[in-house]
C-alpha cells in the first residue's frame, strides 16, 4: 500500500531530481513509525531502477532494493550499533565503480546508533562522495546523532500524518480493527500503529495495573515481576506516553487526553511539577543501552514511586531522577 502522507515529499524529491538538484547525503527525520525506511527504499528505487510504471509514493510493505550498486547498513543480528568495520567497508565499496552507471546508494540505519568511530570514519565520505552517490541516513533519535555527521547532511523531516488521514489508510489495511485505540498508543504514527495493534490487550492490562497502585492497591513488586517479562523499550514507550496524557490531563483537561488509561481519582493525588520529574526518569531509562541497567530493579522503583503519588520525585531535581530512584532500591 501507498504511503499516502508521504506525497508532498516524494514529489518535492522527484522534482529536484528531474532538475538534478538532488543532495549527496541526505538526512530522514521523524517519528518510529512514520515510514523513514520505505522512504529511503523508495529513494533508492528511484536512482538506481526508474521505472515511469512504478508507485509515485513509498509503498507498505518495502522491500530492499537487490541491486549491485545498493548498500543497506544497519547493526548486525547480535549486535544494537552500527561498528567502524562495517562504515569502512562501506566507504571502500562507494569508491568502486558503479556497476550500472547509474550511481550508488547506500542507506545507514538507524545513523544514531553509529558507535563514535564509525560515524567519525564516514564524515569525509559525506563531505565529499565518491562520484554519482547517494547517501540516505536515518535518524530515529535526532539528540543522540553527533553534530558532525548531522552538519554534513540534507535533513528532510517526515511528518506524521493527521489522525483522519492515518485511520484511513489503517483501515484500508485490516478494516474493523482497533485503529482509534493503537494509533494513539502509538504516538500517531501509522506503521507504529500496525504493531501497537498486537499490543492493546497487554496496554489495557498495564493500564489497570497503573489504575490498581495510584488508588493504593496491589503490589508493585509483583506487577514489576509482570512487566520485567515485556520488551523494556516497549513498557518505557508505553509509559512515557501515558504520563504525557496526564500532563496533558492536568494542563488542558481530561477531554484532550484520549487513551489516558488511569482516572482522575489517580491524578489528583500527582503534582503537575512530579509528573514532568517523573517522565524525564522515564525517558533517560529509555536513551539506556540494553543491558546497562537491572530491568526489574528499575520498574519496581517507577512502580513504587506511582503508588506513591510521586511524591519522592519532587526530593530531586529532573536531573538527578533517575539516581535518585535506583539509589533508593539498593
């Protein structure tokens, strides 16, 4: 299927080229979900095997295009970082010769996961490219790619597409499903949305468990133990968002906060300040790498300190949270 919200870029991409203007190294920015990655397959598509019959628009699901002079570089299957061997191979195969004439391209993603030395072995590349190459990297997390590579590239920033647009396309995909509900989960992003359907019976499972601690119920403990067993990015992403509903709550009213798992008789026990001090601890958990810290050891401190009201969140600056949070579970 088509990605319709991506028309304004990819006939802004097809003019320039029609006019050869197009950049050597270019950046995607957006959201998880939004179709960073069909993009760039579709951008490969159109240099290195244009076809006037093919789709307008990046398509769902893509395909890696097979072709000698294409380059897909991602972090290997037993690893989460994109390493210097693979950024130096790369860079002496963009140095060959094409092997159609038409140029070469290679994607990197995501580009933020690029350890130091790897991104540090690609800046002359992206400064100055080997002949008629294109270079697509993209970025998921903007804050955790270094400004030297972020300088040397064209950033085009995909948009999310409004909610009626979104539901559209979702339902055109599996009709009757419960779009309304995943999208939100999901940030709003449709190929987010996809996956966050499978995901609503355990949300709506963590949503009572959230319900359950804030009226001074249950055990965080035990519904840590329950939650240690999910993907931990998956528990964070979820969690960030339902504390963002509830700021929202809190600032706009309960109307402007759908899919808010928990009731007001939760919130009004939350300061508004604790609430922001609490999603930073969230969100610095998720910019951790995977295995850096005891997953158990820190739900239960999230777990504890929501039973609580948030009340020890305000003992601390943002900061300082999350120390503060595991000093308190040693």
């Amino acid at each position: 299927m088509e990605l319709n919200w991506h028309k304004g870029f990819s006939e802004s991409w097809s003019d320039r080229s029609k006019q050869g203007r197009l950049p050597h190294a270019v950046l995607l920015t957006g959201p998880v979900g939004v179709g960073k990655r069909a993009a760039a397959a579709w951008m490969a598509q159109q240099r290195l095997r244009p076809d006037p019959l093919d789709t307008t628009l990046p398509v769902y699901p893509f395909e890696v295009l097979e072709h000698p002079d294409m380059r897909w570089i991602s972090p290997p299957d037993d690893k989460k970082t994109i390493g210097i061997d693979q950024i130096r191979m790369l860079v002496a195969e963009l140095n060959l010769t094409s092997y159609e004439g038409l140029g070469k391209v290679a994607v990197i993603e995501p580009a933020n996961e690029m350890t130091v030395n790897a991104a540090n072995s690609l800046l002359k590349t992206l400064e100055e490219p080997p002949g008629d190459t294109l270079l697509v990297l993209i970025a998921d997390r903007v804050g955790k790619l270094p400004v030297t590579i972020f300088s040397r590239c064209q950033r085009i920033d995909l948009a999310v597409p409004s909610e009626s647009v979104a539901l559209q396309w979702l339902d055109r995909l599996q009709p009757g499903a419960a779009w309304i509900e995943a999208l939100r989960m999901s940030g709003g992003t449709p190929l987010a949305a996809i996956a966050a359907l499978e995901d609503l019976e355990t949300s709506a499972g963590m949503g009572r468990d959230l319900q359950i601690l804030g009226n001074g119920r249950g055990s965080a403990v035990e519904i840590a133990g329950r939650w240690a067993k999910l993907d931990p990015g998956f528990v964070l992403n979820w969690l960030s968002q339902q504390v963002k509903l509830a700021v929202l709550a809190t600032t706009a009213g309960r109307e402007m906060a759908d899919g808010l798992t928990i009731d007001d008789s939760v919130l009004r026990r939350m300061d508004r300040r604790n609430l922001f001090c609490y999603l930073d601890i969230i969100n610095r958990l998720r910019g951790q790498p995977g295995g850096s810290y005891n997953v158990q050891l820190a739900f239960e401190g999230l777990l504890i300190d929501w039973a609580s009201g948030l009340k020890d969140c305000g003992l601390a600056p943002p900061t300082d949270g999350m120390e503060l949070m595991l000093a308190r579970r040693q």
